[in-house]
C-alpha cells in the first residue's frame, strides 16, 4: 500500500492559515468576545448596552443606566473570565463600564 502526496487541505486548513497569513486572529477573537456578550450577560443587560468596544486589552461598555453600571462594576472580574473563556486565551485585562 502507497501513501499518496497531494497538495490537498481542508477548507478549514486554508482558512486557518489565511488567517495567519493576515494576522487577523487578534480582531476575530475581539469580535468573537463582543458578538457573545449577550450570552454572557443575559437579555436584560444586553438592552441596556449601548456600544462595546476594545481598545489595548480592555473591554469598554456603555451602558444607560447608572444603576445598572454599578451593578455590573461589581461583577466586572466574573464577566472579565468568562469573556477570554470564550476567546480562547487571556484577551482582556480588564472592563470598563461608562
């Protein structure tokens, strides 16, 4: 029996090392973060976000209500790991809630 070399890959093989090649793992683990807040938080939060974003490692929200702000400040350590849960790796350093 031969073992035969070919040049093929999996779709899922390519699109990894296109991936790589753009160096576009940093973004898609942000927009994977982002996209998965909803989970994290619930419904109820999630309303009352107003925008998301990262920038140098921190997790920034904005959220409309004061109260809900301070609630979330206290929780901000749980939401923090299980946000890089979800990434996959140690992302965020920390959350901001404005």
């Amino acid at each position: 029996m031969s073992i035969r070399h070919t040049n093929e890959q999996s779709l899922g093989e390519v699109i990894k090392e296109i991936i790589a090649g753009f160096r576009l793992e940093k973004k898609l683990n942000e927009a994977r973060v982002i996209s998965s807040w909803e989970k994290i938080v619930g419904t109820m939060i999630a309303k009352h976000t107003r925008q998301l974003r990262i920038v140098n490692q921190v997790l920034y929200v904005e959220v409309d209500s004061a109260a809900l702000r301070n609630e979330l400040t206290y929780a901000r350590e749980k939401i923090r790991k299980k946000l890089n849960k979800i990434a996959g790796e140690e992302m965020l350093k920390g959350v901001v809630f404005k």
